[in-house]
C-alpha cells in the first residue's frame, strides 16, 4: 500500500513543503532531515509568493524546487508519481 503525502491539486512547492515538513516529524527520518538541512540551510527562509516560491525574493536559483524534489527522491522512500508524492506504507525508516 501507498501513503499520499500531499495532494496532487496543489503546486509542486506545496508538495515540496509537505513532504519536508512530513520527513522533519517523523522519529523514523530524523538522519534524513538533518542531511537535508545541511544540503538546504536556506530552506526555512525562503519566502513564498501564495502556492510558489518566489525564487527571486528567496534569493535562490529559478530551478531550487526541483533540485529539493529530486533530493528527495534521491535521498529518501519517497517519490512523485502522477503529480504526486507517495511513500510506500510499509516503510518506516530508512535501512542504511
């Protein structure tokens, strides 16, 4: 089974957000969400324009979502499929 962690209506930052905010609760990804604070120490500053990150007003590269999505699914159980992030259901913490 599948656990939908954002809803595939939303903008694809929206999704980011969720997803990270979901990985930085969970007991289970502590290690992963220190490793991506390293990677994207901006990332709590960012400042959003409605459903985006307003990439200019953040002072971070136009293409920033997409490499916090891909560093995500690089790094993590989770990945977008169909517009959407899903995790596997089974998964409760990362095997290093």
């Amino acid at each position: 089974m599948r656990e939908a962690l954002s809803n595939n209506g939303w903008s694809a930052d929206d999704q980011m957000a969720d997803v990270v905010s979901w990985l930085s609760h969970d007991v289970g990804f502590r290690d992963v969400s220190d490793r991506f604070e390293a990677e994207f120490p901006e990332y709590n500053s960012l400042v959003w324009g409605g459903s985006h990150v307003d990439t200019e007003a953040s002072g971070v590269d136009p293409e920033y979502t997409s490499w916090v999505i891909d560093w995500i699914e690089d790094n993590t159980p989770v990945f977008w499929e169909d517009g959407e992030p899903w995790i596997d259901e089974d998964v409760n913490e990362l095997d290093d």
